[in-house]
C-alpha cells in the first residue's frame, strides 16, 4: 500500500509521546510564546547547525519541550522515529537527525527484563498509511477487524488482520485529536476527540460523522465506553469529570470530581454495570453510581501512586498498572484490599495499557525500549514478558479480541499490533 505522507511540519508530532519520560537537564525552559498543538513546555535549544530546521518544524505542530521530554536517542533510532513520521529530503533529514542526536542523546532508562516461561506468543504488526498519526487507542470490533485512533492524523481506522489492508477515515473537524474508540451493537465506531472536546460517531459504510457537542468546560474527552444499557460513559482527564451520553437523545450529563487535578482516565465496568475510572492525578480509583453518577473512591495505600490503565476480572478485582512506581496492583473492591507486585523491569517501567485474559493480567511496560509484553499469572503470582518487535513506542492501550488476541497500539512507532496467546 503506498503511504499517505503527513506535511513536513508535522515532522516531530510523535517525538512528545515516544517516551513518557520526565524532562531531563537538555536545555532550559524559556518563557516563550506557546506552540503548535500540544506540549510540555519551551525550552531554549542548543545552538548548533540543524537548530534552525528543528525551530521551523517542530514548533509547527507543538512545544520544543517535547524533545527534552522524550529521553533522547541514539542516532540510529532517531533516524527510524523521524522515518516512521515523515519524508523528507535527504539533505534536511540528515542535518536535523544530526542535530538532534547530538544534542539529544539517548539517556539513560531501564533496561527490557526478559522473563522465560511456558507461554508461546507471537506478533503481528501493521505500519500504518499515513505517517506520523500517532496511533494512540486500538479497538478489537465484533467482526474480526482492528480499528485505531490516528491522533495526529486526524483518522479513524481500520485493519483486516487476514488480509492487511487498512482503510482510513478522515474526521471532519481539523486536529480533533480522535483518542479512545469504542463500537456499538449496529457496528458504528465511536470515538472521543481529544483535542476539540466532542463525541463522535463514524458511520463506516458511509464514512459519514456525526458530532456530539460537549457541555462548556469539558474540554478533552478521554476514554469511552459502552455500558450494558447502550449509554455510552467517558472520562474527561485534564477538566477533571466524566460524563455519560445517551445516543438516542443527545443528552449529555457530566459530574466533576471532588479533588482537584484527579485526572480521571482509563474505564472498565464492574459486575453491576458500573463504571470503574483511575485517576491518574491521584492514588485513587473511583466507582460511579449508574444511576446518580455519584462518585466513591478507593484510596490506594501509597500515596505516589499513580493508576494510568485499569482492567478487570469476574471477581470484580480491579487490577491496575502504577505508571509511577513501576508496580502491578490489585484493588478488591468488595473489601478495598490491595496487593501488589514489582514490574520486572524496575520501578521507572511505567506501566502502562493493560487487560484481563481469560484471568490472566497483560500489560505493557512504556519507558524501557523496546517496549514489553508483560504477563503476570495471579494463581502462581509469576511474570513473563517479551520484547515488542517492533518497540512498542509506547503502547497506552490494549484490548482483548474475540478469539483471545491481544490487539496493541504502538504509538511513536506509528504501528498497530496483534499479539496471539499460546494455551
């Protein structure tokens, strides 16, 4: 398939995902006028030939800060993280590589831990058509196919696994920033723009797109998902709520935490029917009250925890990945119980997207590259884990298939994957 080729200035758009690392001692933070579409700060850069390109480029699409948060590279992999976002000429791709493997080296993090064991899996990847879209939710559908969120790329799209053709659909509001995605029961995709706060639902016999407007203050829809009464559920993480739509009427109902900067993120739904939300802003998990919407937490026992992605098993035990201290935990959240165990590679992992298989807890370490498949058994409480071929990039979600897959989205290497579980 010949690849769609995002314009040059969206040159650096992944490069602010490729790790979650925090920001190291590269360059100083500037006060300076705010840039492209997201960021993490400005920052001066270094002088030096190769400067002025990066200034021109990445400052299109979001903050120079961005590139000091990613951890740095070795000069081999910026080069495969600038390729996997755009073509460019070869004479401007070497002078901007060189600058920034100079200038930005790979630092230290932790290394993969690969732990043997009896299960067999195997990978199989898709590069995706249009560079640079940041692929950053996978949707297993009912009928076989793999669906993602091409963020940066403003698309929804499709993957048939037998065959490897993808299909994309163009959203119809520029830099919506589609996030998470979930299907209804008539096989429409749903999706959460991110970026300009609406809902949205993708016809794919006709690619036609419905939006649904937001009420005033919701700004970034996060995660979606369907309860067993067709309402769709999602959380809002930086305007601090969660709301609930019903697709018949339109309607939309939103409730703001009680703490501040609770960051509410990754959903599941409970034996009940309720849904289940970590928030990444806090050591806590919240249940909402279906009806009411009235919000209880669980406080997890350390207080730097910081639960990113949950999942759940049909003991209604929720198991979530501490993104900040490297651990896997459990919740019980009939007795508020909670265990946990180290993440193999170490306390910086950064634990990340998540799921429950057939009672066996997967999950994806973020920080080490390349990324791991992490499988944790909790009758023997024992790991095993697997390099990502193609690095993972950051998978920030995961979902199980029908026929016990694990669908993937590796997100700065701008692939989506399907991982097959051995019995």
């Amino acid at each position: 398939m010949t690849r769609r080729l995002l314009h040059a200035s969206a040159i650096f758009l992944a490069i602010a995902f490729a790790v979650s690392a925090g920001a190291t001692g590269h360059a100083r933070h500037a006060p300076q006028a705010p840039q492209g579409r997201g960021g993490r700060g400005n920052v001066d850069l270094p002088d030096g030939p190769g400067k002025a390109q990066v200034m021109a480029y990445c400052t299109r699409c979001h903050q120079l800060g961005n590139i000091v948060a990613s951890g740095g590279y070795t000069h081999d992999d910026w080069q495969k993280l600038v390729a996997t976002m755009v073509a460019l000429p070869k004479e401007t791709n070497d002078v901007i590589v060189d600058y920034l493997a100079k200038n930005f080296p790979e630092l230290p993090r932790p290394k993969p831990a690969v732990v043997a064991g009896p299960v067999k899996v195997s990978f199989k990847e898709w590069d995706l058509p249009t560079l640079g879209s940041r692929p950053h939710d996978p949707l297993a559908a009912r009928d076989g196919s793999i669906w993602y969120t091409g963020m940066f790329a403003n698309v929804l799209g499709r993957i048939d696994p037998k065959t490897g053709q993808i299909k994309e659909y163009a959203l119809k509001t520029p830099a919506s920033g589609p996030h998470g995605l979930v299907e209804n029961k008539d096989g429409r995709i749903w999706f959460t723009a991110n970026t300009k706060g609406y809902i949205g639902k993708l016809d794919p016999a006709t690619g036609e797109v419905t939006e649904y407007t937001l009420p005033e203050g919701t700004r970034d829809p996060h995660t979606p998902l369907f309860d067993r009464n067709g309402l769709l559920w999602f959380s809002v993480q930086n305007s601090n709520m969660a709301g609930r739509l019903d697709p018949k009427t339109g309607e939309v109902k939103i409730v703001t935490y009680p703490q501040p900067r609770s960051n509410p993120y990754g959903m599941v739904f409970d034996s009940s029917g309720a849904p289940i939300i970590c928030e990444f802003g806090g050591n806590r998990i919240s249940r909402l009250d279906p009806a009411t919407m009235a919000i209880t937490e669980w406080t997890l026992p350390n207080a730097d925890s910081r639960p990113r992605r949950i999942a759940i098993t049909r003991d209604d035990a929720v198991w979530y990945s501490d993104y900040t201290r490297g651990y896997l935990g459990r919740l019980d959240t009939k007795t508020g119980k909670t265990t946990e165990w180290p993440s193999p590679s170490g306390p910086k992992s950064q634990p990340y997207g998540i799921v429950a298989l057939d009672g066996i807890i997967w999950y994806n370490e973020s920080a080490v590259r390349p990324n791991t498949l992490v499988r944790f058994d909790p009758k023997t409480e024992t790991f095993q884990t697997w390099i990502i071929p193609g690095g993972g990039g950051v998978v920030r979600n995961m979902m199980t298939t029908r026929g016990g897959q694990i669908a993937i989205a590796e997100s700065a290497v701008n692939k989506v994957g399907l991982v097959d579980v051995g019995k």
